[in-house]
C-alpha cells in the first residue's frame, strides 16, 4: 500500500505479521511519541459494508476493556479507504511459537499463564464482551513475563462475516479445536464458551495435545459436541487431581456446568494451593518434581513467576528482539530455535520437568523444607494432642463421668425427598414463594437480585431431599419458551433427552394402554410443539403404554406437595378395580387444580 501515515497521525513502518484478514505493521503514534502495532484490513473486507459495520462496532467494544492482561486497543479509524486499528506494541512471542519451542510445560508455569488469561478474560465478561476466539495464538508471551489475551472481538467478526465459508476456510482445524459445543453447533454463546476454549489451551499446555483431534473439522466439531474428554492425566501423570477436575470442569459439555466467567475460574486457580499442585493425579514413584514452589499470582494480574522462565526475559541475549503485534498470529518466526531450549527427554516421553532449580533459588527451596519440616512435627504433635483430649471426653462419659454428654445412638433423620418446582419464567420474588412453599432454599446463581428465571438446577421432574437449595439464573426480561419438535412420537427416554438439554421443566402422566405402540411412547404434549410454555408452567408428556417402573413417572411438582391424601385412597380400594380405573383419573385431578392454588399468580 502506498499510505506511509495514517489519519495524518500514525506511521507505517515495516510490516511484522500477515494474517487473513489484515496486515499488521510496526508503526509509531506520531502524536504520543510511542512505539504501536498497526492492523490494516484487506481491502476485500474494507469495501465491504457490513462487515465494517461489525468491525467499528467490535474495535468500540475493545478500545473500552483496559487491563494488565489485555493487548490495549489505542484507537481505530479510516484513511483513505483503508479501515485500521492502533493497537499496542508487545515484544515477545505467542503461546503458540512458545509451545512449539518449549513443548510441554511443567504445572506451575501453565498455572500462572492460563491465571493470567483468566483475569484478562474476566474483566471482558464484566463489561458484557466474550472473546470467542480463545487459542494459543491469541495469548502473547511477553518478553518481561507479561501474559496477554489480543484479538478481543475482532476475529470474530472475520468468522461471522464468513460463516457461510465455514467448511472451507472460516472453520479450521486451529480454530474448532478450541469451540465450545455450543460455539460448533452456532448457538449463541456466553463466557463460559472462553472458559471451554480455555480449558483446552490449559489441555495443551499440559499435555501437548489437544483432547479433540480429527481429520476434517466437522470431526473436530463433532467430538466437542458428544465426546467426553480423556482426562489429562492419561497422558500426564504429574498433573495435579485438583488441576485436572479444575480443567475438567471448564470441559463439561453444558455451559451452566462450568465455571461461569473467567473471574470464577481464575479464583479457582488462585485457591490451588502447595499441597494440591505438588500431588501427582496418578503413581509418579519415579519421576521428577514437576513443581518447585507453591502457585502465588501476581498482585497485579501479571504473571510475574514467568519473568525467569522465559527465553531472553532476564537477558536479551539469544532472543530475537523484533516485537511481536498484537494479532499477528501466522507470520514469520519471532523467536529463533537456539533462543528457546527444546523440550529434553523425561519419564513421560519428552514432557519438560523441573526437576532442577535455579541458581538463585538453591538457598531459598533449602530453607523452605526446613520449615516445611518444623510445621509437620508441629502439626503431628496438634493432631496427637486433639486425639488424646478426644478420647479422654469420650471415655468419661460412657463411664458416666460426663452425663450431659452421653452420645445418643438415635439416627440423624434423613428429610424426604420431594418434587422439584418449575420456576423457568417466573419472577425473583415468585420463585422465591414457591421455591419456599414446595420446602426449598433459593439461591441465584449469578448474583442479581432481581429479573426473571430463565435457567434452574435441579429441573423438574427431578426429586430433591426437601430443605435442599435450588439454584437459577436471573435475567432482566423473562425468557420465550417454544415447546420442541421431536417430542410426539418419540419414546418418553428421547423426549426426556431433548426438554432436558433445552432446560425446559416436564412432568409424565400416563395416556391408557395401546398394543398398536411401543412402551413409554408419548402420544401427545400439553402445550404442543411450536406454542409458547406458559411461565412457572411445565410441558407434559402423555406416555401410552408407561412402565410402572420408570424413574420419570413424577406427577407436576405442585401436585404433591400434600404428600398425606395422596397414599391414603391408594391402599383402600380393592385390587380388582384398582390397575383400571385408578391410574388415569388420579394424575389429572391432582395435577390441575393444585398449581393455580399454591404458587403465586404467574405472569402475563
């Protein structure tokens, strides 16, 4: 391009990456007197209208996130046709290229860095913004041990604009690899999707790999949505057990069951303590310590315990000193093969061990095991005195020395278990009566205090021992809820499947006997497929030919909550006529008049 300054304030220097979607250059902001990254858009997307509009929209949401573990978006503009973004400068290198040079790494260094991903991704999910592209080469290595998360936004609008090319070259292997489930089957997604994606670069950091791989990447996308991932320590086992179920966790297939933001996952990190890090997940007798000293995050998000584990960051000597832009994620090598030690040969197959420690660190790690030393003989003699003290009450009050203490042999009394409400639509203080009414506590999962219900766990028909916390979700507007195909027809185990993955509450009555169809098979839905489920109301399955022992046959959750009339007619009449008669009139009378009484009015 002929344009040397853009905006008549940032110059273009030489260029230091290429991607699909921009050039990025070395550039100076004339203006401040500082060094930037500038990406410059192709000219096939700058002539395109829509996918400017995305693109200014998306550069406003980034220039607004500022934060130690956040490439910062200085500005964004047009010059001359060519649509730009300034961006700052970061000398080092990506997770990717540092992967590839260090190969596995050892437990304490993928800690600090997927830590630091966390915060940077926490502080975009305060401000409403999901990254969405999540993997190794949007994460910069810096050359001071800072870690940075780039691309916020920006990468997305290149998939979007070319959602159609998917198969082709909007959905690659380095890219799917790192979908949420919900991202491949392009659903809308939330901050746990960055978690997902996140768990996986946790995955890779530990194991070299990734936990799905394929051929194509629709084989990719198909693992993420049905296949549960080996556990890392299948091919690590120095990973710690509370690190793997911490990955594990962000792996779960729905997104409430993960952590939610990248706050809640970079607190769980930051709880890891010594005991848990230094614990191998599997018998490691023979192999090296993988983790030297207790994770301690920075203060000030920054991954301060990488300074000396990076190449070239204590001295610059060996490492290539050209910058590495914010974006520029396939261009050519930023650091060189002597600069990076290869990964040497261990236990496990080449995985890198830390087995030794730095110079500097000798003295310290020493007098660190003499305390460690003195703090068990301390512990040991607490313990030994609590047991000692323990046993002596306990003696004395079966000798009758103690009478007020005298251990009672009468079993703790287990609480019933109960239907679960519906509560999907109703209001905050709604749900609150008839979580309370139905002998539940509520808790609301994601910190508002006021809104709709549009998620709970556990769902309805599920039974739960009564005085036990029903969690939800709250949103300012109540949620649609469109009753699904697929449900008439089916056997009541599929339609259970498909209400339960949309998270729509059910309850099963039995519809009579027919020897024309199959067992469990439901005849017919109220309200039917394609009409709207009224709030706090739950979709019921008519099932023709119902098992008697089927663990679904829970009749509305508001039905039973007079747990007293219900068993009392059932023993009193006769055997005869009770398999006929009984069943059908019984669920319809009880389940009808009983939830218009009990909750309150539902809305409009």
């Amino acid at each position: 391009m002929q344009t040397e300054v853009l905006g008549e304030r940032y110059q273009l220097l030489d260029p230091i990456g290429r991607g699909g979607m921009a050039t990025i250059y070395r550039g100076r902001d004339l203006r401040m007197d500082r060094p930037v990254a500038i990406k410059v858009l192709r000219e096939v997307y700058s002539t395109d209208p829509k996918f400017v509009t995305r693109f200014q929209r998306e550069a406003k949401a980034a220039s607004a996130l500022q934060h130690p573990n956040i490439v910062q978006v200085y500005d964004y503009g047009q010059s001359e046709g060519n649509y730009y973004i300034v961006m700052e400068l970061v000398e080092g290198t990506d997770l990717r290229r540092y992967l590839r040079s260090r190969g596995v790494l050892d437990v304490e260094r993928a800690v600090i860095i997927a830590h630091d991903v966390a915060l940077g991704l926490g502080a975009a999910h305060r401000r409403g913004i999901v990254h969405r592209d999540v993997k190794p080469q949007n994460i910069l290595v810096g050359r001071d041990g800072s870690i940075k998360l780039t691309d916020f936004g920006i990468a997305s609008v290149y998939k979007d604009i070319n959602a159609e090319r998917l198969t082709t070259t909007g959905m690659t292997l380095g890219t799917v690899q790192y979908y949420a489930p919900e991202q491949a089957q392009g659903e809308i997604v939330s901050p746990a999707a960055d978690v997902y994606a996140l768990g996986i670069v946790m995955y890779e950091m530990l194991t070299g790999r990734t936990p799905f791989e394929g051929d194509t990447p629709v084989a990719v996308a198909m693992q993420h949505i049905q296949d549960p991932p080996v556990p890392p320590s299948h091919y690590n086992p120095a990973i710690p057990p509370a690190l793997e179920e911490i990955i594990l966790r962000c792996l779960e297939k729905i997104p409430e069951m993960r952590y939610r933001d990248g706050s809640a996952l970079a607190r769980a990190l930051e709880a890891l303590g010594e005991t848990e890090l230094a614990e191998p997940a599997a018998d490691v007798a023979a192999a090296p310590t993988v983790v030297t000293s207790p994770y301690r995050p920075s203060p000030s998000g920054v991954g301060h315990g990488l300074v000396n584990e990076i190449p070239g960051a204590a001295a610059a000597a060996g490492y290539d000193q050209r910058p590495l832009a914010a974006g520029a994620l396939a261009a050519s090598p930023y650091v060189s093969p002597e600069a990076v030690p290869a990964p040497g040969p261990g236990p496990y197959g080449g995985f890198v061990q830390s087995g030794t420690t730095r110079p500097f660190q000798r003295d310290a790690i020493a007098g660190e095991r003499g305390s460690r030393l003195a703090g068990i003989i301390t512990a040991l003699i607490l313990i030994a005195t609590v047991l000692l003290l323990g046993f002596s009450i306990y003696l004395a009050s079966i000798l009758g020395f103690l009478p007020f203490l005298h251990l009672s042999t009468q079993a703790t009394p287990v609480p019933p278990e109960v239907p679960v409400p519906s509560l999907i639509g109703l209001t905050y203080q709604q749900a609150l009566t008839r979580a309370t009414n139905a002998g539940f506590v509520l808790q609301v999962h994601n910190g508002l205090t006021s809104g709709y219900v549009v998620r709970q766990s556990p769902q309805p028909p599920a039974l739960a021992p009564r005085g036990s916390t029903i969690l939800v979700d709250l949103q300012e507007r109540p949620t649609k809820v469109i009753v699904p195909d697929g449900l008439v027809g089916n056997t009541l185990a599929g339609a259970e499947r498909i209400l339960r993955s949309q998270g729509i509450p059910f309850t099963v009555q039995s519809d009579g006997v027919d020897p024309t169809k199959p067992a469990n098979y439901v005849d017919r839905t109220s309200p039917k497929s394609g009409e709207e489920l009224p709030n706090g109301q739950s979709v019921i399955l008519y099932v023709v030919n119902l098992s008697t022992g089927s663990p679904t046959t829970v009749p509305s959750p508001t039905a039973t909550e007079k747990p007293s009339p219900t068993p009392t007619p059932s023993p009193s009449p006769t055997p005869t006529p009770s398999p006929s008669p009984t069943p059908s009139p019984t669920p319809s009378p009880t389940a009808h008049p009983q939830p218009s009484a009990t909750p309150p009015p539902l809305l409009p």
